[in-house]
C-alpha cells in the first residue's frame, strides 16, 4: 500500500492526514495544538521549534505501518508568516503571523521608500499591508539590528517544516507571492522591493519551484526524528489558501472559496493576473500554476468567539441564541476588528457593537450581529470580484465556520450565491495531499492534470448546498448597507 500525506500548519493546530489514493480513502489523522503570543501593540507570534513538536506528535500519534506506506507528503501552511533563520538553519527570533499588525510603522516606511502604493501595485501587484512579510523583515531590521546582521534565510512557515523535512530552502510562487517581496506578474522576486529594505535581503530569498515540483525528499534526520521513509517525495506545497483551492477544486474560473476560520479568505482562480488598483484584493498566485486573487480578513470567527465566551455559551447554544434573531439584529451592527484588520486596512482597528437602542440590547442580537460581521467582510471582496470582472457561479465554504448551518445560510443569503460545503473536512490538509501525489506522478514522468486529481478525488456530493432566498438576500442587502454606514464613519478612527 501507497499512501501521501499532507500537512496543515496552521494558526491554531498542526494537522496531518494520511490519503489511500489508490481506495480514495483518508486512512488517519492527527493533530496538535499551537500556541499564540498575543501583545495590545498588534504583536502575534510563535516559535519555529513549536511547529517541529506539533508535527512529531502528529506524526507518533499515526501507525508506524501507515507512516511507513508514504510516498510523497504536501505541506500547506499559515500564509505571511517570518520565519527567519541564520547560516545553519536555526531561528534567530520568533515567527511574526500573518495577523501580527505590530508592523504598520513599517508598512508606512516602505511604502514612502518605494515612492507610494501606486508604485508598490505598479511593481508586485499588492500593496504593503500589516500580515504580509516584507514589513515584517523590515521590522526585525529596526527594532533587533543585531539579529537581522545575522539573517541568512527568509522563510514562509511552509517553507520551514519543507526545510525541516528535506534540508534544502525553497519556496514556490502561490506562498511566496504573498510576502510583498514577490512581482505576481513576472512570478519572481523583487530585488527592486528586497533592497527597499536592506541589500542583503534578496540573497536571503530561497530557490523558487514550481508548484509540480519537487521540493526535495524526507533526509535522513527527518526520517528518524519523524518515523516516516527516508527518501519520500516531498511536494511544493504551499499557503493554506492555496492548498485549500485544491482540497476544495477551485482550480479553474468560475467557483469561489470561502475559509471561516480565525481569517476569513475569499479567492478564486484565474488563468491571468487579476490586480486590484484598491488593494482589497491580493493578487496571489496559486499553486496549481495559475493566480489566485484573495481577500482576507484577520477578524471572521474572532467576533463569535469572544461574544460566545462572553455569553457563556457553546458553540450550538450560541447558533440557536442567534437564530432567535432577526436579520439584521434589529439594527445592532458590530465591527469585529479585534485583531486590528487588513480588509478594510485597519491595523489600529478596534472591535465595537453599534446601533444599541434599549428595545434592541438582547443577548440574541448580539450573537446575530456577530455571526453576521463576519460574512460582511467577506462580501468586500466579493464586490472586488465583480468590480475586476470575475462572476462566480458558486461558493465552496471551509473552514471551522463552515460546520454552522445557520452561518451557511447566512453566507448564501449576504452574498446572494449558492453555497456548496464539501463532504470531507480538512481542505487545506487534504490540498496538500493530492499536490504531493500531483508532484509524485510528475516525477514518475506522467503528463497528470492538477484538474484532472481535483476531479477524482475532490467530493462535493454529500454535503450541503445552500441556495439563496430571494426575500432574505434583500434583506441582507439593507443589513449590509448599515454596516457600511457604521464602517466607513469609524474607520478615520482607526488609521
């Protein structure tokens, strides 16, 4: 028996999945979970040595003789995350994430260096924003010089575990273009941006591959730390948004992916670059060869995390208390900028609930409200989408989020789509998966689609389908003017 595996490193939890290509059956999974340092200046780290012990419980906590079946493993990992290594692979200081907004001085200062974010779009396609990585590199340079002088490799998070596993520093376009350093046009680094920040940091870069690539085979040290064979394919891999196109089948115009989880992401694939003059669309590549312009907000799930917290309720009690609520909360809006927020650009953001009258101050509204903010951000983008010429025809919905009915329904209804949830879970672990049997088969010198393994093991029959309701999209549609009204008188506050 022949197996792949893919690896999810995410915010929360390390997850690995072991997939019997041949039977189309997921044979096991593991997971571990992640800690997250959060500081009130937007600071949201972790450390690199943690990712390495979340992959080995992972791994001990599978069958030796299932380990022993893998063939090739695809890794797919927290986007905008700094890893930043010295001369002999070793972290030099924590990972800034993908929502640390600490950087905004940085964003700032780049952006003047760079003479404005008409030449920032001009050059990479994105503007400099708090998440992405070049900021994130400029900020270790001001605050700890003495450890950028000893910066040798720029490493995305699924970068490092594919370091971990093979020895080799490499990356592929689909992660890589969301770092800042990246021209999405030209899919090649930007010396032009890298010398924004120091001379040095475009010899820092890694080797780029394709996404039907190679990254290298499991090493001797892997193997044994790790129990899985020596000398395994290890796949291109690629950001949890990327493999969760493939895991989700959005490889080809026409279909959109929607993540709830502690982001919120909205992306879709196009043959062509689709560059957005707002910046509210990023204009990724994939990692199936072809783009993917994404929105994302750093706020989806947060908002009825902490409201449910608040309440004291479980996850279900807080979908029925907000089922008891009308659309629209009765006019409770909330802005659920926790974290600070990059969609709208936000980094100074702060989370409120508006619209509070005495009638309408109920426990039900609230958790309604907060359920609501979440789709809301999302539908900026599908706006952005509409605005740039790109017509989806559906939404596949993933995610922690995606297991709320009452959250599917409102996806539908505030983006006035059908909503597809795939049968299976674990999108993004499950991407990594059929990338790395993608990079095995290429190898083995078969002329194999992307397309072609999305269409033979993708499963959408089985799960849910929401179709909007013409009456309660309208509605939405009033619902979502008053969050933009609350939006755009608050957002001065918070630039």
């Amino acid at each position: 028996m022949k197996t792949v595996c893919g690896i999810d490193l995410g915010t929360q939890s390390c997850k690995v999945v072991i997939y019997d290509y041949e039977k189309k059956s997921v044979l096991a999974r593991s997971q571990a979970p992640l800690e997250l340092r959060a500081q009130n200046d937007g600071t949201r780290e972790q450390k690199a040595e943690w990712y390495e012990a979340g992959l080995k419980i992972c791994f001990d906590a599978i069958a030796e003789d299932l380990r022993q079946s893998i063939a090739a493993i695809g890794v797919s990992g927290q986007q905008h995350g700094f890893v930043p290594l010295d001369s002999e692979g070793k972290a030099l200081y924590n990972v800034k994430l993908w929502c640390d907004t600490a950087t905004a001085a940085e964003c700032g200062q780049l952006t003047i260096a760079a003479g404005g974010e008409d030449k920032l779009i001009a050059e990479t396609g994105l503007p400099m924003r708090p998440g992405y990585t070049a900021p994130k590199v400029q900020w270790l340079k001001n605050h700890h010089p003495e450890i950028f002088a000893r910066l040798r490799h720029i490493l995305l998070p699924h970068d490092y575990i594919n370091f971990l596993l093979t020895g080799e520093y490499v990356a592929e376009y689909g992660d890589a273009s969301g770092t800042a350093l990246f021209d999405v046009r030209r899919r090649a680094w930007s010396a032009k941006i890298a010398g924004l920040i120091d001379p040095a940091v475009a010899g820092c870069l890694p080797r780029l591959i394709e996404a039907d690539e190679s990254a290298g085979t499991v090493s001797d040290e892997a193997a044994k730390k790790f129990g899985i064979p020596r000398g395994a394919l290890v796949a291109s891999g690629g950001g949890d948004n990327m493999m969760g196109a493939i895991g989700t089948g959005t490889v080809r115009d026409g279909s959109l992916t929607m993540s709830l989880g502690t982001s919120g992401t909205l992306y879709g694939f196009s043959n062509a670059p689709v560059i957005d003059p707002t910046g509210n669309l990023a204009a990724f590549c994939s990692s199936t060869g072809g783009w993917l312009p994404l929105l994302c907000t750093m706020n989806c799930t947060v908002a009825s995390e902490e409201f449910r917290g608040l309440l004291g309720l479980n996850v279900k009690a807080f979908d029925a208390e907000a089922a008891n609520a009308p659309i629209g909360a009765e006019g409770i809006v909330v802005l659920p900028f926790f974290n600070g927020e990059r969609t709208p650009n936000l980094p100074n953001g702060r989370a409120s609930i508006n619209g509070i009258t005495a009638a309408n101050f109920k426990r039900e509204n609230l958790a309604r409200a907060a359920l609501e903010s979440a789709i809301f951000g999302m539908r900026i983008g599908l706006e952005g989408f509409n605005t740039l010429g790109y017509r989806a025809k559906e939404i596949r919905l993933i995610g922690g989020g995606a297991k709320s009915p009452l959250w599917q329904r409102i996806a539908a209804n505030v983006m006035n789509l059908p909503v597809r949830v795939p049968s299976g879970d674990e999108a993004a672990a499950m991407g990594g998966a059929i990338q790395a049997l993608w990079c095995l088969e290429r190898s083995g010198g078969l002329d194999t689609t992307i397309e072609s393994l999305v269409d033979a093991h993708v499963t959408l029959e089985g799960g849910a389908t929401i179709n909007p309701d013409t009456a309660e999209a309208a509605a939405y549609n009033e619902a979502y003017r008053e969050y933009s009204k609350y939006l755009g008188a608050l957002s001065p506050l918070y630039q």
